[in-house]
C-alpha cells in the first residue's frame, strides 16, 4: 500500500494561509536578512515590514536560502510519521533552496525534491496541483513526475511600477531606471528558462498599463481554467486588484479565482504596486 503524501514547498510559494491550511501544504521559510538581523520570512516579517524599514532608512533586505540541516529537520518529523514527500523550491536559477533540499533529501528515504524553474505563486500552483493528485490517490514518485511535466506549462509574469528596488538591489543599472522613470515605462517581466526576463515595456499610466498588461497576458495563451492567481506586492488600491480579478473572471471563464500577496523575496526585487498573474497552459 502505498504511503500518504505530504506536499511542501519553501516560503518562495506565496500562498495564503487559507490555501496552506485548504490543501494542507507544509511551508518552509526563507531567512530575511536585514544587517546584522535575520528573521523567517512570512513568519516574523513580511513584505509590509520591507516597505517599513526601507521608507525608514533605505535599507532592503537579502534573502537566503534554507540550509542543509533545516531542509533535514523539516524533512524529518513528516517521515517519521509515516509519509512521503514531494517538495517544491523556487528556481535554482534564483536561490540555492533546490540545491539544498536536494543534499538533504539524497541522505533520507521518500523525499522528492522538484526545481520548479518559477517563484511565487507560480510555485504555489505546481504545490496545489500536486494535493489534488494526492487527493485522487496518487503515489508521491507518480506526484513527482506529473509536477515535473508541467513546469514549461507555468506562466509567471509580472508588471513593476518603478525599478527603484531593482536597482537598489543591484539588479539593474541606475541608468535604466532613471530611463525607465523619465519615459514613464512599465517593464513587464516573465519567467523563462528559471530566469526572470523583460518580454515588453509599456508606457503610461500605471491602472491602464496593469488592465493591458492582464488583457495581454491571458489572450497570448490558451490558460486551462482550473486555477488563476492575481498577484500583488501591496500598496495599490482594493478597487483595482477587484477589477483585475474580474477581468481575468470574465477571460477565463470556470477558473477559481486566488489573489495572493508577494512575499519577502518578489518584494524585496520588485517592489510596491507590482502586479503579477500566474497559471497553467493548457
């Protein structure tokens, strides 16, 4: 008979805690470094206490990766109880997290270990497709393997409003974000490959770009209506994430709906009033 299985994911997942405790999803967390001070990301601290601490000082915070030991105290107490384990990390383009749980996992028994190639809630799909195969009896290897042939399927985009955290995180140059400031462009980025990339630039203002940006998004491919997630990083209006999701309500119809808020690591890179849509390809 085969073993119950236990879905998990690192922090990276950005699912809420209403779709953790829904799908009984076991999380575990980043470290959020912020000088000479750590903290557990969605634990103790939080994207609004990014934007806190930066409109104080300026300063943001770096991320890093569970280590060894903290992926096998994880990993552990699930085992001993009896179940096996399909774990999910963000793209070991962006974090050594895979490369960890993976050196945890190759010391235990019925731990698998799945790169993702995404973030956010891009993850978070893969963790919530993987229950419901649970949910219908599916072993963990069999999880496994289903997970790893839809990851070229995941569509994970975003639209940022300002480039000032990436730049400030050294991941753009002050140049392009002055640029990009004075010409009034949107940079639209997407993951491919692991890696986040610029696919488009749009230009003015921020409520009519995020309407294009989602109307664009959904008609470039055909999205299997199963799950969606509207995706923010905070500091925009109640009003315009409602219209948001009832735009892609209207696109998509049958779909279920999830808004979901970006966590530490997408905050700290991208910034306030980022926007972001997540789902499958059919």
């Amino acid at each position: 008979m085969a073993k119950p299985v236990v879905i998990t994911a690192d922090s990276t997942c950005d699912l809420s805690q209403e779709l953790k405790d829904r799908y009984d999803i076991r999380v575990i967390p980043l470290t959020i470094l912020l000088g000479e001070d750590s903290y557990l990301d969605g634990v103790d601290f939080t994207a609004a206490d990014i934007y806190a601490r930066y409109h104080k000082d300026g300063t943001l915070p770096k991320t890093s990766a569970p280590g060894i030991q903290q992926f096998t105290d994880f990993f552990m107490p699930i085992l001993e109880a009896g179940a096996e384990i399909v774990h999910l990390d963000i793209s070991s383009e962006l974090s050594s997290s895979y490369n960890n749980a993976c050196i945890a996992a190759s010391e235990l028994e019925g731990v698998h270990v799945i790169d993702s190639r995404s973030l956010g809630t891009g993850l978070g799909l893969l963790a919530i497709e993987g229950c419901e195969c649970r949910d219908r009896g599916m072993a963990a290897a069999e999880i496994a393997g289903h997970l790893s042939s839809l990851i070229g399927k995941v569509d994970t985009s975003f639209v940022l409003n300002t480039l000032e955290f990436m730049w400030k995180g050294g991941r753009c140059s002050g140049v392009t974000a002055l640029g990009a400031n004075l010409l009034r462009l949107k940079p639209a980025l997407e993951m491919r490959d692991g890696k986040l990339g610029v696919y488009k630039k749009y230009r003015g203002n921020i409520l009519s770009v995020y309407r294009q940006y989602v109307s664009e998004r959904l008609a470039s491919a055909e999205v299997r209506p199963r799950h969606v997630f509207v995706y923010d990083s905070g500091e925009i209006p109640e009003e315009t994430m409602r219209e948001l999701a009832d735009l892609v309500r209207e696109t998509v119809p049958g779909a279920e709906i999830h808004r979901s808020k970006a966590g530490c690591t997408v905050t700290s890179h991208c910034g306030p009033q980022t926007v972001g849509l997540m789902f499958i390809r059919e």
